[in-house]
C-alpha cells in the first residue's frame, strides 16, 4: 500500500474519532493510480462541512468551482475531501462513493474508457466473449474498471464470469465476485432467461457441478431454478453407516462423477443428474425417525419437464432429461433376467448405468447390485429360451432314470450349451440330447 494512502486512512480515522464517518474512495484504484502518476493524490469521502473540516485539519482550504469540498497538502501529497451525503430514499450504493472527477482526471484515456463511466462512452461491442474481463492468465476471473460499474452495463457478465470460472476451474476475483453477488436479483430481472442458457451450455460436462456451485453461492440458482436450489435444506442417508447429508450436495457431487469414464461430454446426461433427486422435495416425509422420499423419480420427472419448459429447453430435449430422470432409479436394484432385458430395451440406457454409477460414488455405495447387473447386461443379448435349459431337473431324472445328485446337473448345463450352440431346438430333441448325454457319461 502507497504510504499517502495509509495517510488519508490515518485522516478518516480522525474524522471517525470526531463522530464523523469518512473514506479512502476507491483504494484499490487509487493505489494503483499513487505508484503510476508523478503528483500524488487522494480523494476522501466525508461527512462533515466544510467549516468543520477547517476546524480539524487547519491546512484545509475550499476548491473553488470544483465539486471538491476541501484540499490539503500534508508531506508533498493532495488530499481532497468530497462531501458524503445520501438521501434516505437514495439508492444505497450512492452512499459509497466509487469515482470522482479527480480521478478520472488521473486515468488515461483508455483506462476511462474501460470503466464505462457516463460521459466517457465504451468501445464498440465486438462479439469478444472476453470484452469486459481482464487477461485470465492473471490467475483470477476479474473483471475490467469497476465490477459494479461494468455489470450496470451488461449483466450478463455476471453468468459468463461464473461460467469462466467453472471451464478455467479459477477463483473469482474478490471484488468480482463481491459485485456479482450484490447484482444477482437484477440479473435474474434483466438478463433472459434463454441467454442464462446459452452461457450454460457452453459449460463443459467436466465442469458443470463447479459452475452449478458457483449459481447458487451467487444467490442466482435460487431465483433461476429454486427446486433445486431448495433442495439444499433437505437430508437424506449417505451410506448404511447412518452418514447423513444434503441432498444439494448429493447432486453436485454426483453432476461430479457422471462426465467420468466414458460420458466426457455429455452436457444433458449431467444436465440429468442436476434434476434427478428434484422430486424430493414433493414427496419428502419424515417417517419413524428419518426422512422418506419414496416416488420421488416419478414426480421429479413431472417437475423437471415444468422448469425446462420454463427455461426454454427444445422438446426433444426435454423428453430426454424427463426421461431420465423418471428411470434413473432402474439400475439401482438388482434385477433378473427378464428385469435387465426391460430394462435394456429403455431408450438411453448407457446414460442411465452412467446415472446410477455417479449416485453410488457419491454417496460412498454399496456396488453388489450394480455389479450384479453389469454382470448380466450381457445375457441380454442371447434369446430368451436360451437363458432356461428346455427340461429342468425333476424332467431330466424322469428321461434318464437318474437319482437326484451333482449328475443332473451336468447334463442341465450340457443342455444348456447345447441350445445355445443351437444343437437342440425343442423339448422333444432336448428329450433326445439328454437321454443320449447320460447314457455316455454312464458308459
């Protein structure tokens, strides 16, 4: 920090002692202004008049046709005082001065421009997705002049520094964020919602838990998509060690792991994993000491096509994430073979293996049954009576004359492969086969 800029913190210390508020106007900037320019400077805000000021700083003296209150110079610097005053109904943001013709007067012609400042005009638009930001290779999503002065000129900053944020995986710069935290109602006020969507879709898969985070710290997701949002305040099981948690962070943490093996860049199946828990909070009760939320995919597809429709999606957009949404609990519970095989002729369902794997992650899950379904995913291929030998045991002992023991079911097995080899078709040459199978194995 400028050491004339400790010094005019030291006179709004005094002003404060003196029951009077008082403030360096725009430190940061006037910081980076005192290291640059040859005559040192510095704007203070200030409550008392202009006698007053005498009275405590004796070397003030009034600025004639300036809107400056006072000058004084102290140790080679100029110390200007503007008045700080507010009407009750003013807006809240006049009562911290952010800018002052003294300081404009110390920018370059470039810099003012960057600023947007009423007066000074702005370049023209240039498409530039980056216009607005500063270089991200400084590390932090900053954006250019004063953050609350750009944003007044485009909100939809707000979105697209979220989005940068979330596709670089950087912080926001304080200030930045700061801002974009005080716009957030009036981006939802004056930003359309189908341009929201168009930031979002250019959120890679990989990033879209990060980017959703950063939408409801902002206090933007509440406003945007508040079934989600809400589900913040809802608890849920993590694991049969009696871990519990919120069923928010359930969703970013499974939006985490769906892109992962093969979904890289699937947008709409982690577009999918953001609504699928969404039905908890309608059909939520508490029951016996712990919450339920039992149908809850059947009514978050319901919901889950309302917000869509809401937000503009495309219709075949929207039957596929409901359609998701209203399956993917399918692959959760372990399933027979004529469960995989429904469950196989579902359209989309690679996405739906993919959705139950990221909810099991998650939450830390037990994989018997979805190891168990993986298992016989496969056998869904063979024809149905190839799963079932054509003859069962109590049929195969009566065409063999064979007592009940580990024989049977050799020749049950060997039944088996023999129809699926195709050797035998029906339960007459099946009949054959088994008959002729023993006889070998006996001989």
């Amino acid at each position: 920090m400028h050491q004339a800029l400790k010094d005019a913190i030291s006179i709004c210390k005094t002003l404060l002692r003196n029951g009077y508020d008082a403030h360096v106007i725009n430190a940061p900037l006037q910081n980076t202004l005192l290291h640059r320019n040859t005559q040192a400077a510095v704007d203070i805000a200030c409550e008392p008049d202009l006698e007053t000021l005498v009275r405590l700083f004796p070397k003030a003296a009034p600025v004639p046709g300036q809107r400056a209150l006072a000058v004084m110079e102290e140790g080679g610097v100029l110390f200007y005082f503007y008045p700080l005053e507010v009407a009750a109904a003013g807006h809240p943001e006049l009562a911290l001065l952010r800018i002052t013709p003294g300081i404009i007067d110390r920018l370059r012609p470039e810099e003012r421009c960057k600023l947007r400042l009423t007066g000074f005009g702005s370049p023209e638009t240039s498409g530039d997705a980056y216009e607005g930001f500063e270089d991200v290779q400084g590390g932090a999503i900053c954006l250019t002049g004063l953050p609350d002065e750009t944003l007044r000129h485009d909100y939809l900053l707000a979105v697209r520094a979220l989005r940068f944020a979330a596709n670089f995986d950087l912080p926001i710069e304080p200030n930045t964020w700061l801002a974009i935290v005080r716009a957030s109602s009036r981006v939802l006020d004056y930003v359309p919602g189908t341009d929201i969507m168009d930031e979002w879709r250019k959120v890679a898969a990989e990033s879209m838990h990060r980017f959703v985070r950063l939408l409801y710290d902002a206090h933007i997701l509440q406003g945007l998509i508040p079934e989600v949002a809400a589900l913040a305040c809802l608890t849920q099981m993590r694991n049969k060690e009696g871990e519990t948690e919120n069923v928010f962070e359930h969703t970013l943490q499974c939006m985490r792991h769906y892109p992962e093996e093969d979904f890289h860049y699937d947008w709409l199946g982690t577009m999918a994993m953001l609504f699928h828990d969404v039905g908890k909070l309608y059909t939520g009760e508490f029951f016996d000491g712990q919450w339920t939320y039992y149908q809850h995919h059947r009514v978050g597809a319901k919901v889950t096509r309302k917000i869509l429709r809401r937000l503009h999606f495309a219709q075949e957009d929207i039957d596929l994430l409901c359609h998701l949404v209203r399956h993917h609990m399918r692959f959760h519970f372990m399933m027979t073979d004529r469960g995989i095989r429904r469950f196989k002729a579902l359209d989309d369902y690679p996405r739906l293996i993919a959705m139950a794997r990221a909810d099991l992650k998650a939450r830390n899950g037990i994989l018997t049954s979805f190891n168990h379904n993986m298992k016989y995913l496969g056998r869904a291929e063979m024809p149905e009576q190839m799963l079932e030998p054509l003859l069962n045991g109590n049929e195969i002992m009566r065409e063999t004359s064979l007592t009940p023991g580990p024989a049977v079911g050799v020749i049950r097995d060997a039944l088996l492969q023999a129809q699926i080899a195709g050797e035998v078709t029906d339960v007459e040459s099946a009949a054959r086969f088994v008959r002729e199978y023993a006889r070998k194995s006996v001989g």
